[in-house]
C-alpha cells in the first residue's frame, strides 16, 4: 500500500458513523484534508482510491480533544515531548490536545508559546498550547494574556497550582472578558487546606499515616470561582473536578445560568485513595483519588451532563522520579492511550452514559470549550468538513501494558488492567497517522 498523505484520496469503508448529529452507517471519503462524501457503499472515484481504511465492526467518530496534557516540553524533556506526547495521543484517539502550561519555563511568554505551537503543527496530533493567567506561575501579576491569546491561545490556567488570590483572579477573569473566545481554566486546591497533604484526607490517610489533600481544598475554590464567574460575566472551567460537592456545586450554578463548565480525569472515576494502601507512588495525583461516594457522584455528573468533558491530566513522569517514596514523588499518571478505553469499559459498558454521550465528553463538547472548532476538531462528519477523525473498535479486549505504551514515561496507574475498545485508526487532516493501532510516525 502507498504511503498515505493528506493530498491522497482516502476511504473509510464499512463503519458505523456517530458524531453530535446522531449514527448512521456510512462509509466516509476524504481528499485534500476535507471529507467530500459520506454515505454507504461509496464507488471508487474515478483513478481509483490511494488508501483504504477498513471500519467494520468499528465507530467512525470526529477525533477526540484532551483539554488537559502535560506534554512537559519545553524543560523536562527527559519525561515526555511534544512530539511523544503526541504519538501518544494519536494512539489514543486524540486529534487535538491542549498542552498546560507548567514548563520550563513556563508558557507566560509570546516566544516559548509559539514554539509550542509551531512543534505541535507538525506533530501527528495537533498540539495547541494553553497560556499561563499570571507570570510565572506565581499567582500575583497577570500574564500578558492579551499577547497570548493573539497567538491563538484560548485556554488560561496556571493548572498544577492554584489562582489563590480572589482579587487575582478577578482581574483576570475582567481581562478574558474582553478577549474573544477566553476561558479561565482553574486548578481548585486551596494551598493554604492542600499543603503538606499528599492523598485524600479521610479514613484511608489516617489509617496510611500520610497527611492528606481534604476535599474542602477543591470545593472552596470552586464555591468562590462560581460568585467571581457570576460577578464579572466572564466564564470559568474547572480542571479534574474530583469531589461530591464540587459537582454539586457545578450543578447548581448551571442551573442558575452561570458561564461554569468543568471536566474529570478518568482516573477520578475509576480509582479510589483505597489505591494508595501499597504506598505505590502511581497513585499519587493532585488533587488526589477520592472516595466511593465521590466516584458515585462524579457518575452521576457525568449522567446528567453536569460535567462537561473527560481530560486526561496526562502527566508522564521520569521512573526515577516516581520510585521515590510516595511523600517525596511528584504527583501525576499518564493517560493519553487508555482515556477511551476507560470510558468505555467504566461508564458505557455498565450504562452510566451511552456511547454517543462519551464521544461528546471526549470530542465535541471539549472542542467547544477550547475553541477548537475554528482548528477543525470536534465538527460533524458531513461533506466539508476537515478530516480529523478516529475510529474506534468497542470491543476490542486488551490488557494495558506499561511497556508498550507512547510515552517516554511508564508511569500508568492501569498497567495490567483488562479493558475494552481501542483506537484502530486516527486520521488528522485527511492523513492517517494510526494505521490498525500503529502510528505512522
């Protein structure tokens, strides 16, 4: 078979189309990086097709969006690049991934954003860089967010750390509101309740002995973002939501018409601080793994769309870093290759959503916040539209293996775990980059 590009005629054949219209089966036919025909049993264009896909038995949907990596490049190379992450990413669905902006240095700055933004344009996924709300991290002075988001930068958020300081964060959501498309992206623990803790607060710690993160961190802030996003109009979306309350809270202000979206990482709805009896360093995450009771409500969040996406939090680290003990190892897993499967096998496979209600989590409703859109993410599969697309096979069983996976880092927390569904193809501007789960490149 030819070498596929973009300029090619691709065929998608034999697979069951799902995107924000609905499901239809349909084969899909793609040239020049737009789809120019959908519909069943599509004739060979006249010259013959140079690549076709085969989708039976499997979903054709619009490429899935991650809000939320850590791809670590510039600075900490060494963990993960731009260019791994993105490997990764295409493995897992992903067309399009925001990348935060906690590097070295970090992304407050118009030249080390653009770098980020031209490595992720040749990548094979499309990486778009967030933009930081203050300088440096540091959670006193605001970035030059008006510079950023001319660059494209929609996403502000100095996620990794908190915006402590109401006034702070005021002003800046002041500032987003005059730039089209802005969204303040939030990292809900309160320093002052989460410092010195390394896992939930609660039963487990105690019985553990290590000082806890209490789930009153996360929930104050949210509690305070809602009035700030309430009193300035401007919007606010809340990272790796992973409490109860937190989601009601979410809920409530939806219902009173409050510009709040919020998102969870699948290890908060899949994982326990139970997890962390063994003191595996795998487990820590900030804000860490929750109870049973809050899974159950992060569920049901997820059910009746109170949470509006599933971000991975993709944070790959060094095996050195992470076989410290666990106080002392820096918090985060990876999760840009098994995302789909978890929710598949965790939320659609018990009924917690339907199918097309997990590809909204994963594709178009992120895509939306982002404002992806415009870079031709999450969009309906219809003659026009650009070709940025996966296709998954749901009932694929497989067995994540630590060693296998994209990352320059293993630091899985799933390694072992059976799961179900698996990308068989991603497409990213009409060129295939996986290839029957292999990427291309």
């Amino acid at each position: 078979m030819p070498e596929p590009s973009a300029s090619q005629t691709l065929i998608i054949r034999g697979g069951r189309v799902i995107d924000a219209t609905g499901e239809r089966a349909a084969d899909v036919m793609i040239a020049d990086g737009r789809i120019i025909e959908v519909g069943e049993r599509l004739a060979v264009p006249e010259g013959g097709a140079d690549c076709e896909l085969d989708a039976g038995g499997c979903i054709v949907a619009p490429g899935l969006v991650d809000l939320h990596v850590h791809l670590r490049e510039p600075g900490d190379e060494e963990a993960e690049t731009i260019e791994t992450g993105a490997r990764a990413a295409a493995l897992g669905g992903f067309t399009a991934v925001v990348a935060m902006p906690n590097t070295t240095p970090p992304l407050d700055d118009a030249a080390v954003v653009e770098s980020v933004f031209a490595r992720g344009a040749t990548s094979v996924c499309d990486v778009v860089s967030s933009g930081c709300i203050t300088k440096g991290r540091d959670g006193r002075e605001l970035a030059p967010m008006g510079e950023l988001h001319r660059l494209g930068v929609r996403i502000f958020t100095d996620d990794g750390v908190c915006v402590a300081e109401s006034g702070v964060m005021r002003r800046a959501l002041e500032y987003a509101r005059s730039l089209p498309g802005a969204v303040l992206a939030q990292h809900a623990e309160d320093p002052s309740l989460a410092a010195g803790g390394h896992m939930h607060e609660g039963a487990w710690s105690s019985r553990l002995g290590i000082p806890g993160r209490p789930g009153a961190a996360e929930s104050t802030i949210i509690a305070r973002d809602i009035v700030l996003a309430e009193l300035t109009g401007a919007p606010v979306h809340f990272l790796h939501v992973s409490t109860a309350s937190s989601v009601d809270l979410v809920r409530d202000a939806k219902a009173r018409g409050i510009a709040v979206t919020a998102e969870v990482a699948p290890h908060h709805f899949t994982l326990t601080d139970a997890c962390c009896a063994g003191f595996d360093p795998l487990f820590k995450v900030h804000p860490p793994l929750r109870t049973d009771a809050d899974i159950a409500a992060i569920k049901r969040g997820l059910a009746d769309g109170t949470i509006d996406a599933i971000a991975t939090d993709h944070a790959p680290h060094t095996p050195e870093a992470k076989e410290r003990t666990f106080e002392e190892a820096p918090p985060g897993m990876l999760g840009l290759e098994t995302a789909l499967a978890l929710t598949l096998s965790e939320l659609v496979e018990p009924g917690v959503v339907s199918l097309i209600e997990a590809l909204a989590l994963l594709s178009w409703r992120p895509a939306a916040i982002a404002g992806l859109g415009a870079r031709g993410h999450g969009g309906p599969i219809a003659a026009g539209a650009p070709a940025n697309l996966c296709v998954i096979d749901p009932g694929l069983a497989w067995e994540v293996d630590a060693g296998r996976l994209a990352s320059r880092s293993r630091n899985t927390a799933f390694a072992g775990r059976k799961l179900t569904g698996r990308v068989r193809h991603t497409v990213l501007r009409g060129e295939p980059v996986v290839i029957d789960g292999e990427a291309r490149r």
